[in-house]
C-alpha cells in the first residue's frame, strides 16, 4: 500500500493532458489562467505569465510567480515551467482519494517525455504522507519515481543530504 501512495504522490505533477492520474473530467474542463502580466510569442509557441499566477483545470491548480508554458506545433502543451518561492501544484486524483498538493521553486511539466520533475526544496503531500527532496522526477510512462538532493552531505540531525519520507500506518477499520 505504501508503494501505491508513493505513486498516488507523484502522480499530481501530471498536469492537463495526463488526465489518467487524474478526475477523469479534468481533462475535458477549460483551462482558466489568472495572471498580473502575460507574454505571447507565436513564432516560438512561448507564452509567459507573470505575477501571481494561478492557472485551474478542474481539480488541478498551479501556482507561481512564473509560469511558462512552451507550445508544440499543433498548439498542445509540449513544457509547462512554474516557478515560486514555492511553485505550488495541487490536484484530487480520483474521486476517492484526496488531494495531492506539491511544492519547489521551479516545477516542470515534460509532456513530451511523460515527466514532471520538482526542483529545489521538492515537497509531496497526500493525507499525512510527506516525501521531500531536492528534486523529485516522475516518470509518468513508466511509473518510475527518481528522488535526490543536489549535495550528499549531512550537517545536522535532518540530514540535508538525504531524501526523507514520513508514511502514516493506514487506519483499520
């Protein structure tokens, strides 16, 4: 079960088009995006928001300072990049689970490669289960979590250096 809420975590970086983690209506609901200042390029496919953002998409929410979204030819959504002091990314991934909130300065969304990394100070909550890091990858093709801190060193009793997850027991009934 432990494994299942460690992908359950990672799984709410997935963002608009990866609606399988996901409500199952998220997907279909349209994309509302709040911002102080926003930027288009159409020759390059770069649109950039600035001043606190907050872009909704049924259950999911993304939060920055910055937000960054690169498009493809056709128009999709190839990276979308929120960067804070946090980045902040919250999403319900089914109807009976709840919401799985994630934060960093910088969080990336790689439609293209299936991957959503958090970047510097990477936290993920659901319920009462934290992972953190320095940086969080999720490969959303293969299911795969990569976790790990820019140095290795240890200088106090949290041990900077380490990756470090808090799971709570689940609840008999």
């Amino acid at each position: 079960m432990r494994i299942k809420y460690l992908i359950i975590l990672a799984a709410l970086l997935m963002g608009t088009q990866t609606a399988s983690y996901a409500l199952p209506t998220d997907s279909q609901q349209p994309i509302h995006i709040q911002a102080d200042t926003a930027d288009l390029d159409n020759n390059k496919g770069v649109l950039v928001y600035r001043g606190n953002v907050i872009i909704t998409q049924g259950s999911m929410k993304v939060m920055g300072h910055t937000v960054t979204i690169t498009r493809n030819k056709e128009g999709g959504i190839q990276v979308m990049t929120s960067q804070g002091n946090p980045a902040y990314y919250e999403q319900k991934p089914s109807a009976d689970d709840p919401v799985i909130k994630a934060y960093g300065k910088t969080i990336q969304y790689q439609l293209t490669n299936k991957k959503v990394i958090l970047i510097d100070n990477a936290k993920v909550i659901q319920k009462n289960n934290v992972f953190t890091g320095d940086k969080i990858v999720y490969d959303t093709a293969r299911k795969l979590i990569s976790a790990g801190n820019k140095t290795t060193t240890t200088t106090s009793t949290n041990k900077p250096g380490r990756i470090n997850m808090v799971l709570e027991p689940e609840k008999k009934k």
